[in-house]
C-alpha cells in the first residue's frame, strides 16, 4: 500500500499559535496559589506603617492566642533563621534582614510573621500584632538625601551614598581615572549646548499575579521543593540552598505558570526566604501569596532616576559630545539587582549616534522607599529618554526636523560592530532604514500637515519621534554575576517524539511554542510531537533564567546547539541503519532519508527506536539520543527602532490623548512574528503608561499615596490607539539564529516619542520639556501660564 | 457559619461557609475551581470575573452568601461538551494572551459585552473590558480577538 507523506511546513518564521493556551484559556494552569499541599499552613506579614522609625515595643500575645495561630515571628526570631539577605552586585551593601530586626526604612517593610491554618485567619493575627515606633525623619527628596539630610539611613553609608561617583565615558580608564580633555574640547567647540534637568519617575511593576511562594521542606528527607512565582527557578534555589544551609542537589525550585513578571520577579525575596526557613524549622508547608496592596510595598520598584543632561552641537545639528549626570533613589535597600541597574544607563548613553565625547557619573542614593530594582527595560529606557529628549530639545532649538537631526548623526552599517564611548560593542544595525520604514508608515509630512491644520485650529496636537537601541541578550558571564550562559536539554524518545528543556523560564513569552517550532524544523517533525519543559529544577537541570530580553537569543540558542548535538548523533544511527553516509541524510517530514531519495528512508520512530535497541550497536556510538548544551554568547545583541507618537492635549482640561502609536523595531531575526507583536504591543503599553498615567508617588512622610490600583493608573484598553507595527531585520552575528530579543523593545522609544509629542502640542507655550507622567493638571497649568 | 446552595458550572453545591467568605475563595479553595483569579483587593482589575446569573460580575467583591441560590459560571464551565466557546478560540487564535493570568475575567467580560451587544465597534470593546486590567498584551490581540469571536 502507498502511503503519502505529509509535507510539514516549516515552522521559523511562521505566526504560529501558542501552544500554551488551551490550558490557559479554560482555567486549567495551575498558578503557585493554585497547588495545595497536604497540611499546609499560610504566612502573613505584619508590615511598619511608618518609612523611617525605631522599633520599640511588638506585642504579639493577642495573635499568638487567636484559634488557628501556629507560630508568631518577630524580627529578631526570623533573624536566627534567615541570615541578612544577599546581593547579587558587586558593590557593598548594608545588612537587609528579611523582617526588621529593629529599625524599619520603609512603609511596608515586614516587622513580624504569622503562621495561621488559613489566609483569613493569618490576616486576622497580623493585624493583631501591636507594634510601637520611636519615629525617625524620612528621607524622601532625592537631592536632599545626597546631603544626609533630614536622616542618615545606613549608618555605614554617609550622605546616603549607596553609590558614591561612578564615573564612565570618553576619558575614563578602566581604574575609574578621569581624563577630561575630550569632553571639555567638545563643549568648547560647541555652538549650542541644550542643557536640562528630567525625572525618569518611579513605576510599579504590577504583574497582574502578585508574587506568591509555597515552601515544603520535607523532614525525613531533609530536602526542599520550593514553588514560587519567579523568573528565574534556578537562581532561586542557588539562594534557598545557600539560606537554610543546604545543597543545591537538597533543593527543587520550580516556578509554575507565573503570572506576568516585569523584571519585579528576577529578585529573591526576603518572603520567599522566610516561608523556606519556617518550613523547615516547623516541619510543615507554608504558602504566602501577597495582596495588590502589599504588592505596592513589597515588590520592586522600577526607574526613579534623575538624569542632569548637557547635549553640545554645532548649528548644523553635528553632535559633538554629551554629558549625563545620573542620580538613581534607590528605596531604602540593594535587592539583587537594585545597584547595576542604572549602570545599564550609563552602558547605552551612547544611543544610536556618533558622539565624539561622552562623559556620565552615576550617583545611587538610599531613601526611605521601597527598594528599585529590574522594571522592562531595567536602564535602558532611562538612558534612551535622557538622550532622546535631549535630541529633541536639539532639535527644536535648531528648529531642525527631529529626523534629520537624527538622520545628521546616526551611527553608519558600515561602522558595525562600533566600540561606544560607553565600552559597548553595537553588534549590528542599520538605523537609518528603520527609521525611513518608521517615517514612511507614519506619513511623516502628511502627518506634521495634519498636525498644523489641527493646530491652525485651535487644537493642540503634537507629533514626536524617537530612535532607541537596547542591549538585550544578556549576556557573557563576565556581566552577570549568575553567569550570563543559557543551558538546554534534548532527548528523541524511543518513540520518537522530542522532549526537551530549557532553563529560560517563561511567563508569557511563549517559549513552548517558539522553541517547539525551532526543534520541528531542525527535526523535520511536526509541532505536536515535541514537548519544551521549563521551570523546575529538578527537570531542567540547569538555568540562568528569563530576563533582559534572552529567552530567544541565548536560551534559543543553547536549544539549537543541543538540538544539533542530538541530531548528528541520530544521523549516525540512522546512517548505520540505511547503510548511507550521515552526511548524505535529510531529515524532513517525520523521515530520515538520503538526500533525494525520500522513499528509501526511515521513519524518524524508526531511527529513534534503532537508538535504544542498537542491534547491533555502530561502532564508536553509546545508545540513546539525549544530549545538552550551554551556550556562552561572546557579546549582547543590541536591538534598535524608532518610535512615532501623535497625541492631542485638551486645552480645557489639560487631558492628554494619544492618537496613533507607530513603531518599526529591528530585533534581527523572528522566530514567531505573532508573538513578537505582542510582546511589543505589551512595552509598549508599559512605556505609553509610563508616559502618561503611572507614576509611583510618596508624601513627604515616606508614605505611599499610589498604594492601590486606585490610585496608581495602569492603562486600560481604553487608553489606547491601535498600535501600527512594522520591523527591518538585522540579524545579529552573536548567535546562530540571529536574534537579538525583543520583550522590553516597547518600553524605550515610546516614552521620548511620546514625550516629544506633548511638547509639540504645547509649542505655543514656549514650554521645552516636561516630565512624565503627563497628568492633565501639569498640563493645564503650562496652557494657563501657571495661572489656576 | 452560613447555609448556601449555589449552581456552579450547571452542579448544585452546597456548603457551610463563614459569612466572610469571598466568592473567589469559595469558588478557589472548596471547589477546587482555580481558573478564577484574584488581581487585587480593590475591585479594579477583572482577573475574578465570573457570571452571576448570565452577568459578569467581580467575584473578589461579593461574599459567597452573597450568591446564595445564584448560578455561577466560572472558566472552567465555560466551555460546553468539549467545544471551547468561540471566544476561547478567539482569543487563542489572535493571540489575546500572554501570561494567560487575566485571561479567565477577561474572556468572561467579553461573554457578557458580547451578549449585550454581539456587534461592537473597536470603541465598545475597549470600553466594554475596561474593567479588566492585562499588564502583558497591550489589549490589542484581546480586541481583535473580541471582533473575531463578534464575527461569528
Ligand atoms: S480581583 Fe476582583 S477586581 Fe481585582
Ligand atoms: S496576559 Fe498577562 S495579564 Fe493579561
């Protein structure tokens, strides 16, 4: 009987659709809140309600005899159990207990713990626990903090200098010497310089899923399985393991499905550490999940930093050099990442010009806040805000248009790889032809005609542009203290479908699907017949995690290079077995065969089947098909694109409206282009919020005025105009797929674009720059001359 | 502790719970129904959302003694004999989901715009799911989506 083959398409480049969505479409994913374990016991926390205060008094005998309280904590009982919590920069950092041990540094830091039968009663205890201050000033002005003033926070830490001057730039040695030769020879050649102070305001993550973790240490087996939603599973049991004195191979960290992350879930935090140490201690599982309210507290902040810009040119808009002094509030403590974050500001102030002379310092400063840490985009956006609103004020002031300003100062495709002045290496890119396509499918004239026409008027409309480029696949060991590698795992079942594991750990990005389509191809198999496993350790046997816009571009690869290490063992088989030369073989729609002879083949079973029963065995092989890999990429990728922006400003009520939203973004190669757009049209809602309605904002107290979704605007659909998209494709040559990455794409052009539109619209008002977010009461007093 | 009977998903359960009980706890933690999700604690971000009587409703902001002799439809009953409803495969076929966390509320809020109104404009839609908060999509797959299921 003839049978047909079927042609399988290829799957790399294709819109397909996810695989992880039945489950997630009919509530069928299992959240950490969703997994019960048997004798489970709840934590919750009693968080200071003071920013800055000495701790005097706890009292926590009434919750300690309400029914259904196993256990009360203080500061100073978690303390004997969870050491100070480790860092995962390089710079020094003061003692941060998990709970207070006695003096609190910000509203919402933990002060005592409860161990209840359930949430409600959990609650109930904490709320019972009495706790009484000495109050101290809190720091909240940024400027003023530098001064030590009106607290020192850490004692070790003068003037509230996490970070005291950290020079970078034209100029600056590797031993941190200063030369400033180049960059006074710029400013002196100058013939305007655009000099001004901006805010890159601070920003709740706000993944949709709070944060939540469930700890089981199992007693009779001394080890623990620890589930919590993270982005990194394994760097998270690195730490456990480290914390409660165990091995690595004593800990399982497995992140389930994970609700959304930001960069607020890359952090280890001082809840996950506690609810592991009373496991163990109580010998019981313990969950928390935390409140949106909490969450406001708790989790990471993004952002909240200051940039004081000087920008020289000529009059031909030739830029000639930049200087960025960078002051980042910082909250009252370094989580993992909190210290290197602006550091990624300093790393890409060199954006997508040629600047002769750069020279940025970076002062990180400690305040009575809720520590910073990774927000999309983590650095990047700030730096691209800085210099794009820069190059914008330029632009105006030269009364240039934005684009040929840009267009006047581009780095060129023939200088790639280009050395900045920032010590980046720009691997490739062609920034003139993304913003042509972006210019092109904004209409620009017609756009800035309409513009004028709505202007002539009466209306305030405004138009704006932005180019950004971002360092993304992050990254050679040397820059990440977890190492920057990614690893995979690939094994042909003996029926021959494909399991594989990577330790890139998706919340959303779709990574199941993206690295399924990636393995059918190489395997020439369909799609339903591979299977990607992520998020626990115990599966994946090694893993960095998913941050920094890596998933494809380094986890990705590493499935490649497993992938093709599996392959040229089967090949093998499979030449054994067809009595063929390995180099001859294709494999293509479920078949081994010799190039041009798809009949005389194999099945792909076939061959796998040949692997675990290996009569008889090729010389020189093992049997089995399973293989893995780590992948070291040598550089970042830099992805880049331009942003266009129209928006309208209500002159009766100062609203703001944003009209259309065009972006061209360049990530090198697509693996899934369905994908791809959404997680664009996701930054860019993050950085459109950020320009308009998202502010984190503190009293003078230190308390927190945006602590609910009440007070702190994350977009709704309404907020919105249709996105329009478009891409070019530079492919990277840091990694065999060329691809550089694209989930925090959307956060940087947009806010500058945006930004620059606003003060299009206001350009009657002489007004030159305005700070995010762009509330309608700022807005208005500019149009009513300040006047109410 | 309160007597209620509640249709859940087309089964009739009843239970003892405490008055205080939120809908969403009942529905969580003794049904076992965890497709039903909890955004936040101010009535603001939709991941709760189920169908009271056909409604959409906010199920973080009514009591289960609330839903006493009520019929509830959570995600998980969302789909009849084996058929996911349209707007299931509308929001997998275009994509309308990412961490899929507020993916159950907002399928049901377009269930219920959807029924009052089976033929919005983009405008509608957007108004009409501005009760549910996604922080990953950007809400455009998710009105495309809503169109697709409202072209039928
Ligand atoms: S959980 Fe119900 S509205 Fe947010
Ligand atoms: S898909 Fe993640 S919040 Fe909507």
């Amino acid at each position: 009987m003839a049978t047909t083959t079927p042609v399988l398409p290829k799957l790399v480049g294709q819109r397909v659709k996810r695989r992880e969505d039945p489950r997630l479409i009919q509530g069928l994913a299992s959240y950490v809140d969703d997994i019960k374990v048997a004798g489970m016991q709840y934590l919750a926390f009693k968080r200071s309600d003071v920013a800055h205060g000495r701790i005097t008094r706890i009292d926590t005998t009434a919750a300690a005899a309400m029914d259904g309280v196993e256990a009360v904590f203080t500061g100073a009982q978690i303390a004997e159990i969870v050491p100070p919590m480790p860092i995962g920069t390089p710079f020094p950092s003061p003692a941060h207990h998990a709970v207070a041990v006695d003096v609190v540094r910000y509203a919402g830091e933990p002060v005592a713990v409860v161990v209840a039968r359930d949430r409600y009663v959990a609650r109930d205890a904490a709320d019972a626990i009495v706790v009484s201050y000495e109050r101290l000033p809190a720091v909240v002005d940024l400027e003023q903090a530098m001064t030590g003033k009106p607290a020192v926070i850490h004692k070790d830490f003068a003037n509230n200098l996490a970070v005291a001057l950290v020079p970078g730039g034209t100029g600056v040695g590797a031993d941190y010497s200063v030369d400033d030769t180049a960059i006074n020879k710029a400013f002196a050649a100058a013939e305007v310089v655009i000099s001004q102070r901006m805010v890159n305001q601070r920003l709740a993550p706000t993944a949709i899923e709070g944060r939540g973790v469930l700890a089981h240490y199992e007693p009779g087996r001394g080890t623990m399985t620890i589930w919590s939603s993270t982005q990194n599973p394994h760097i998270l049991r690195t730490m456990i393991a480290a914390m409660n004195g165990l091995g690595q191979d004593q800990v399982r960290a497995i992140a389930p499905e994970v609700g959304g992350g930001f960069g607020a879930k890359i952090n280890i935090y001082g809840e996950e550490y506690v609810a592991a140490a009373i496991s163990k201690k109580l010998g019981v599982p313990i969950k928390w999940v935390e409140d949106r309210s909490e969450a406001f507290v708790a989790t990471t902040h993004g952002r909240d930093i200051l940039g004081y810009i000087d920008l020289a040119a000529k009059r031909d808009g030739t830029v000639l050099g930049l200087k960025l002094r960078l002051i980042a509030d910082i909250g009252a403590y370094n989580m993992l990442l909190t210290a290197a974050i602006p550091t990624l500001t300093m790393l890409m102030a060199n954006a997508t010009y040629n600047i002769p002379a750069i020279r940025v310092t970076l002062t990180e400063v400690f305040t009575n806040k809720t520590p910073t840490d990774a927000y999309r985009g983590a650095g990047r956006p700030e730096a691209t805000y800085f210099v794009e609103r820069a190059m914008d004020m330029l632009a105006r002031e030269l009364n240039m248009d934005p684009a040929d300003l840009r267009r006047k100062n581009f780095i060129q495709p023939y200088q790639f790889p280009f050395a900045t002045q920032m010590g980046a290496v720009y691997d490739s890119g062609d920034y003139e032809k993304c913003m042509d396509l972006a210019l092109k499918n904004a209409k620009w004239k017609e756009l800035k005609a309409e513009r004028d026409a709505a202007k002539a008027k009466g209306r305030l409309v405004g138009i704006g542009m932005a180019m950004y480029v971002e360092v993304c696949g992050l990254g050679p060991s040397s820059s990440l203290p977890t190492g920057g590698w990614e690893h995979s795992g690939v094994t042909i079942e003996r029926d021959g479908r494909i399991t594989a594991t990577t330790g890139a750990s998706p919340h959303g990005q779709g990574n199941e699907t993206t690295f399924g389509q990636m393995l059918a191809d190489q395997f020439g198999v369909p799609l339903e017949h591979v299977t990607i496993l992520h998020g626990d350790t115990s599966i994946v046997k090694q893993g960095i995690g998913t941050f920094g816009s890596r998933s494809q571009a380094v986890g990705g690869t590493a499935l490649h290079l497993a992938g093709g290490k599996v392959k040229a063992k089967m090949a093998k088989f499979a030449a054994a077995l067809l009595e063929a030369n390995e180099d001859d073989l294709v494999f293509e729609n479920g078949r081994v065969f010799v190039k041009g002879a798809p009949a005389s083949g194999k099945s792909f079973a076939e061959v796998a089947a040949y692997a675990y029963v290996p009569v008889p065995l090729p010389p020189g092989l093992e049997p089995g098909l399973s293989d893995e890999a780590f992948f070291e990429p040598a550089n970042n990728t830099y992805p880049f694109g331009c942003h266009i922006s129209m928006l309208e400003i209500d002159r009766e009520t100062g609203e703001p409206k944003l009209l259309k939203l065009i972006a061209v973004d360049d990530a090198g190669n697509l693996i899934n282009p369905l994908i791809v757009e959404g997680q664009i049209h996701g930054g860019l809602a993050q950085g459109i919020g950020q320009a308009m309605i998202e502010e984190v904002v503190y009293n003078s107290d230190g308390q927190l005025v945006t602590g609910s979704f009440m007070d702190y605007a994350i977009p709704r659909a309404i907020d919105f105009p249709r996105f329009e998209l478009d891409f070019t494709c530079t492919p990277t040559p840091v990694n065999p797929l060329g691809a550089k990455g694209v989930g925090e794409a959307g956060t940087l052009g947009s806010t500058p674009c945006i930004v620059a539109a606003a003060v299009d619209a206001l350009s009657e008002f002489g007004v030159k720059h305005i700070d995010m977010m762009l509330r309608p009461e700022k807005l208005w007093r500019i149009i009513h001359g300040g006047k109410s | 502790m309160a007597q209620i009977s509640i249709t859940v998903n087309g089964k009739v359960r009843k239970a003892d719970v405490e008055p205080r009980l939120l809908l969403t706890h009942f529905l969580r933690e003794q049904l076992n129904l965890t497709g039903t999700h909890l955004g936040c604690d101010t009535s603001q971000c939709g991941a709760c959302t189920v169908l009271i009587d056909g409604r959409s409703a906010k199920s973080c902001t009514i009591f289960a003694v609330q839903a006493d002799g009520a019929a509830v439809t959570t995600i998980e009953g969302l789909a009849k004999d084996g058929q996911l409803h349209a707007l299931q495969t509308a929001f997998w076929e275009e994509h309308g989901l990412q961490c899929g966390y507020c993916t159950p509320g907002m399928i049901l809020s377009a269930v219920d715009l959807l029924q009052k109104n089976p033929k919005p404009s983009e405008q509608q839609i957007r108004e009409g799911i501005s009760g549910n908060y996604c922080r990953c999509t950007g809400y455009q797959h998710i009105v495309n989506a809503v169109q697709r299921a409202a072209r039928g």
